[in-house]
C-alpha cells in the first residue's frame, strides 16, 4: 500500500509547511493557536521583537495583488527579528518569462529560509514545496480559490477567543463561498476542531448545494442561515473573480443577504460578527454592524499577526528532513 | 571504586538529599525571605518556578501575584528543538527600577536563566535580579550561579531532576534517567 505523507509535515508530524488546513490533523491546528497565543502578548510589548528567527530571511512571494496579508506577513517576520524580503514578482521575471521554478530556484540561491507566496493558480505553494531543500519552508498566503489557511487559523483563533469550546459552536459563513478560499480554509478548520454545525449561505449561484460534501449545511435564506448562530463569518462579494451574471447586482444582493443590525438578532444575542476583510460597506455588511459591539473584525488583524508569527516560527523551527 | 559505583553513590546521596520537600520548601521561603525589600517583585519561570513563587509569594504575605517568565522566546536551542511554547510571561509591574527575585526549580545548565533575564529586559531595565532556586545541580555551562539554593546535589549527566506537581497540588522533586 502507498502511504503519501501529507507534504506540510515531515516524518515526525511536525508542520514544516502551511499549505492548506485540509489535511492537517487537529492536534497541529491547536499547536498553532497555542503557539499564537504567546504572541499575543509579544504584540503587546514595548520591545516589539523575539529573536526567534534572528539571522533568518522570509521572502514575500506575492504574484497576485495584496497589501494587507503582505504586510501583516512583514510585521510579523520582523517582530520574529527575520529578514524580510518583498518580491514585486509582476515587475519582474515573471513578466519576462521565467518560469515558476526558476524563480524559486534563483532565489533559494539567495538563501531564502521562508517563501510566503500568494498566487492565482490553486497549488502554486504545493509546486514550490516540492522543490525547495529540506530547510526551506512554504507558507501559502492564498492560491487561487484553494485554500488561505492562515486566514482560516486567524480565525479558528478568533473563535477560540470570544466561544472557548468549538463542540457547541453553530458558525454561519455568508456570502460568495463559491470563489472564497477563505471559506474553505474556515470550513476545514471548522470542522477539523469540532464545531457542532456550519451552515453556508447564500444565493445558489454563489453557494452551491455540492458544499455539502465538505460536511457544511448550505443554507440560501439568510435568516434560516444565521438563525441561533454563534459566530457570523461574513464575507465580501468578489467582483474581480465573478465572470458571468452570477448576481443581477451588489444592491441585489445587500437586499437579500446583507448583514444588517435587524437581521443580526436572527443569530444568537452574544454571536460575534468576523469578515477577512476588505470590507464593501453597504454591499455584504451594513456599517452599523462593522462598528457594532459584537463585530471582532479589528481583533481578527491583530490575532492575524499572532498565528503568522506563530506558524513562521513553528515551521523555522522544524527540519523537513527528519 | 569504579565510576560507575560512585555514579550510583551520587546518585543515590542526591536522591536523599531531594526526598524531604517541605524542609528543601522552608529552606527556600528562608533564603528568599532575608532578601526580600519591602519593594522586592517574585517572578516564576513557567512552570516549576511559578508554583515555587505562587507558594512564596502567599508564605512571605506579599500583595497581588508573582510574575510569570517564559524563556521560550530567547532559548538558545530554538533551531534545535523548536518552539515549545507554554505557559506565556506575564509581569503587571513596571521592570523599570525594580528589584526582582527569579524563582526556578532547577538549575543546572545556566541556559534558561540566560534567555529569562534577556526576556526580563524586553521589559525594561531592573534595579537588581536575583536568583532563587530549589535544587541546585551540578553541570553549568555558563557563568550563572543561584543566590539562594535549598539544596545542591551532585548527578551524572545520565540523570535528570525536575519539580513535579501531582493532581492535588503536592510538589516533589524527582530524579530521573535522562531520556
């Protein structure tokens, strides 16, 4: 019988590579959230900085627009003391020509240590992590509509933060899950760490019913949706991944499942509302509701920088030839 | 004698040494108490210390709660064995001009009262630092020695001994065959 190792954890289980939370068994997930929490209160400091990674280079691998994950990815390098390294990769070799491959491998002739790449194609990070040598680790920081696993870690954190227990936790995920990585990456750390129920909801071009294969309840009315939730994980409405007249428009869609302050009490009265952000004001979410009290949107980023310090100093510490 | 009967002996006089817990305790509270100030802060190294410095802290009837020191952000074996990360640090004083007595269980090699006093100064600049420790063993590897020692035992490097806490809260010092 052929065993595949999943390729994020080496011969000791340890995670040398954060590729997709799919796969991952719960006890690492939990390892990360643990670890975040020490960072935490690193965050909170005065002297901002660990020297964990001191003397080690992370290069930003971004082929696909992204300020804010690139930056979060560069606070949280440099407060681990790393180098960071951000690659304008659509500036450069790649406009010329040169394949994926060649451009890890010139780089790792620059030592990297960490790659954290973003990229429009579904398993880019997979790519890049078979070629890379056994010291050097891959963080996917989003790849096509697969997977975002340290948004969906952030947001286990978040979670695990505001509810403790994920076993009595009804989590709503509203919006394009379709297109979303992020909703993925939620689902399967969802699952993975237990929650009672996760519903997702939307109108049927944007929320499939075949959802339900990855153990989720697909929901197109909102208030059923959401009704006697726990956790609302809204999510924004992806313009530039919609191709055909998925939705007549976005007041169309605010109409029918925007997240409004009288449709919230349909949820739980102490449910907490999460978004990745960006947020569209008006289109997936009402103002009144990102400002309101139960909205831990502005927590998520700063958890957000915990878990990435958290994984790039979990897999920096793991050989992937052991 | 060979080396390894006398192995044995040290080994077997450590053990005794280690057996009476509430004398090494007293011990410990005596030698802590005659250098605490009235303005003196006890931070525990997670997890041995801090259980040491929770038990203090109530002994020497100081106000609010001993501080917590995690070495775990400047252990010098990180690209060895990695991130173990427990219980985090937590000081609510100001480090800044403060006089402070480290409480460990154990000391032995120096490496962990090297990353706790780094991680310390993260925090601001103390008045003075000093070192209390249950069993004091031999096998430095730094220029680091205890001002307070309940007990000092000689072991083989074969040997471990670490503070355990049992489910009732009863704390015992336990020499081992290192894994």
């Amino acid at each position: 019988m052929l065993y595949r190792r999943n390729p994020q954890l080496n011969k000791n289980g340890e995670l040398v590579h954060l590729l997709s939370i799919e796969g991952l068994p719960a006890s690492i997930l939990r390892q990360v959230l643990d670890t975040a929490e020490n960072f935490v209160s690193v965050n909170d400091r005065e002297v901002k900085k660990v020297p964990l990674l001191r003397g080690r280079s992370v290069f930003n691998l971004f082929f696909e627009n992204s300020t804010r994950t690139r930056t979060t990815f560069e606070i949280a390098a440099k407060r681990l003391s790393a180098d960071v390294i951000n690659l304008d990769i659509a500036r450069s070799s790649a406009s010329k020509g040169e394949s994926l491959l060649d451009t890890i491998a010139n780089l790792s002739a620059m030592a990297a240590d960490i790659f954290v790449v973003r990229h429009s194609e579904s398993g880019a990070p997979y790519l890049i992590a078979k070629h890379v040598a056994p010291h050097v680790h891959v963080i996917n920081a989003g790849d096509g509509r697969h997977s975002h696993p340290t948004q969906g870690l952030l947001d286990m954190f978040t979670i695990r933060h505001y509810k403790k227990d994920f076993s009595n936790l009804t989590v709503a995920i509203v919006g394009d899950v379709l297109h979303s990585r992020v909703a993925r990456s939620d689902i399967h750390g969802l699952t993975t760490l237990g929650a009672a129920e996760v519903r997702v909801v939307g109108p049927k071009t944007l929320v499939p019913a075949d959802l339900a294969q990855m153990g989720v309840r697909v929901c197109h009315n909102l208030e059923e949706g959401i009704r006697d939730c726990d956790v609302v994980i809204a999510l924004r409405l992806q313009n530039e991944r919609m191709s055909g007249a998925l939705l007549p428009s976005a007041q169309e869609y605010f109409t029918s499942y925007g997240l409004t302050r009288e449709r919230l009490q349909w949820a739980k009265p102490d449910a907490i509302v999460m978004h990745p952000g960006p947020i569209n004001r008006g289109v997936e979410i009402d103002s009144d509701v990102v400002d309101g009290a139960q909205s831990v949107i502005l927590p998520q980023v700063t958890f957000g920088i915990a878990v990435r310090m958290a994984v790039m100093s979990l897999v920096a510490g793991n050989d992937a030839s052991e | 004698m060979s080396a390894i009967d006398s192995d044995a002996l040290r080994a077997q006089s450590a053990v005794d040494a280690v057996r009476d817990m509430p004398t090494l305790y007293q011990a410990l509270l005596l030698g802590v108490g005659a250098l605490c100030r009235s303005d003196t802060h006890l931070v525990g190294i997670a997890t041995g210390g801090a259980w040491l410095a929770e038990r203090l802290q109530s002994d020497l009837k100081l106000s609010g709660e001993p501080g917590v020191l995690s070495s775990a952000m400047h252990r010098d074996d990180f690209a060895q064995r990695g991130l173990a990360a427990r219980e985090p640090t937590r000081l609510d004083f100001d480090v800044n001009g403060a006089h402070i007595i480290v409480i460990d269980d154990v000391l032995y090699t120096g490496r962990t009262i090297r990353a706790v006093i780094n991680e310390l100064y993260d925090f601001g600049r103390p008045a003075s630092v000093a070192l209390a420790v249950l069993v004091d063993r031999n096998g430095r590897e730094l220029p680091i020695q205890a001002d307070v020692a309940a007990v000092r035992i000689e072991l083989p490097v074969s040997k471990s001994v670490a503070l355990r806490q049992d489910v009732a809260g009863e704390l015992s010092v336990v020499i081992k065959d290192r894994r």
